[in-house]
C-alpha cells in the first residue's frame, strides 16, 4: 500500500465511532424513606449510597416523618443535605393528599428535581359491575387529565399505585389504567406486586401491558402480610428472596420493556413508623440482601 493510501487508511479508522457493547439492562434503585420508620433524615440519607440507590424518597406519616421534617428544616437545607450526600431526590408519596390535591406537591418536587409523586386512585370501587368499575376507571381517568397536565409540564409524573380497598386494586382495573392514560403524560402507574395475586405470570403480563407507563416498581412481595404483629422472620417474606415469590420473570419483563424508572425494594412493618429492623444498619443490611437478590437473577 502506498504512504498516501496508508496514511488515509488510518485517519478514517481514527474518525470512525467506537464499537462499544451496549451496556446490560439493571435496575435502578430508589430508597424510600419509610423503610427506616420515623427515624430523622440526618441518619437515613448516609444510608441511601449504600444500599445500592441513586436517591431518596420521602413518606409522610404514618408510614415515615420524613416528609414533614423537610417541611420543618426548610427545602434548600434538604438539598443541601443531599448535595453532602450526593445523592439525588426521586419524590414522594403523598397518599395523604389524594391525587386531586397534589398542586404545591408538584412545585416541590420539580424545585428539589424529583420526577415523581405516588398516590392512589379515586372512584366507586365497592359492589360495582366489571362494567361500572371500568366506566369508573375512565371517569377518574377523566378528572385527572388537568392535574397529570399539570405535573407533565413541570416534569413530574404521577404514580397511581394499585393498592387494596381503593379503585384501582385488581388486576383488570389496572389493564384498563394502563389503556387509558396510554397517551397522556404526567401520569402513571405505581406497580405494587404485593397487592396483587401472587402469579409470576400475571404479574409478569400487567408489566408487559403497563410498558412505558410504568412510573416505578415496588420490588415487594405479599409473603405473611403486613397487616398484624408477626415474628420478624415472617414480617421480612415481605423482601426480595425472603417470601416465595420467583421473581425472574417479572424481571424479564421489566428488562423487554426497558424499564429504567425508579425500583424500590420495599415493605411494611408492623405497626407502621418503626424502621424494617430493629437498627439502623440491620435495616441497610436487610435492603442490601434483598437488592443482592434481584442483580444475581438480572445477572
């Protein structure tokens, strides 16, 4: 080959784009803030790095205080704190406010750079036809058109999370959630497996049919229950590769549909407002284990 050619030869390999391998699907961790109980965000945020999340989010009482405190120590000292950290903020929970009430919510949360705010369904759920609940799915779907407009334009999503004793509960309401907020923005889907039977293959088609809307999954299993004092060792089937629940196929699912929102491993003591374990490094220790679960089947 001549020098010229050589010479040209080199300079087109050096301006071509690396071939790089895609990198592999994860989860993406968020830690919510009710896994430690009540306890103040000055000895949960030091926690958040190392339970393998990006950031945090703040549960209200009864669940948590969190939320209130940051009220209490002024919204600029929290992103200071988190700055120390460094560590992002995803949100809250707000079922306390309802999803009709979430207008200052939505301020905070795009002020802090959070991009999401949970809350529950609203609607006649109680002896209503198949029929009548999916009019009512629609209706409430319906009402929320201005307030997931609204949270849209600040960058905020609203996860309605299915949750038992309340309108979007079974696993048909939730189908007919998903269809229709299928093109609105600023509103979602909280999946909480918990709530659901516990069927890898159902769960693992609602995830399939929720696909983009899918604001965040609860990494959480029914196992005993989180409705009664119960020995810790049965309270804790509740996490990941603690109950019996196979969670590989709803990871499969997650991982087809690109899911790269928010992924909380999560339970509920019993009473609510005490952390998971009995210590603050018991509790970290707990949501390591469980998240060590989830990346060996990712894996």
């Amino acid at each position: 080959m001549k020098r010229r050619q050589f010479l040209q030869s080199l300079s087109a390999f050096a301006a071509a784009p690396a071939l790089t391998a895609e990198a592999p699907w994860k989860l993406n961790y968020m830690l919510a803030s009710s896994m430690y109980g009540s306890l103040p965000l000055a000895d949960i945020l030091p926690e958040v790095k190392k339970t393998g999340a990006t950031g945090i989010e703040l549960w209200p009482k009864k669940h948590g205080t969190q939320r209130e405190e940051m009220d209490a120590i002024g919204h600029d000292k929290f992103a200071e704190m988190l700055k120390e950290q460094g560590i992002g903020f995803g949100g809250t929970t707000r079922y306390d406010l309802g999803p009709f009430k979430l207008t200052e919510e939505i301020g905070v949360v795009k002020k802090l750079g959070g991009s999401f705010i949970v809350t529950g369904g609203s609607g006649e759920w109680k002896n209503v036809s198949p029929e009548q609940l999916k009019a009512n799915v629609k209706d409430f779907v319906e009402k929320m058109k201005p307030h997931a407009a609204l949270a849209a334009e600040n960058g905020v999503e609203i996860g309605i999370e299915n949750h038992i004793n309340n309108l979007i509960d079974t696993p048909d309401s939730l189908l007919w959630l998903a269809d229709d907020i299928r093109n609105i923005s600023g509103i979602g889907i909280a999946l909480a497996p918990y709530h659901l039977p516990q069927d890898t293959k159902l769960l693992a088609d609602l995830i399939t049919h929720i696909d983009k809307k899918m604001t965040m999954f609860y990494a959480w299993e029914h196992g005993m229950g989180c409705m009664k004092p119960m020995p810790k060792e049965e309270e804790l089937q509740q996490m990941p590769g603690r109950g019996s629940l196979n969670w590989q196929p709803l990871l499969v699912a997650l991982m087809q549909t690109g899911f790269t929102g928010p992924t909380e491993v999560f339970m509920h003591p019993t009473p609510r407002g005490i952390p998971i374990m009995p210590t603050i490094a018991e509790t970290t220790a707990e949501i390591i284990r469980a998240k060590n679960h989830l990346d060996g089947l990712v894996g």
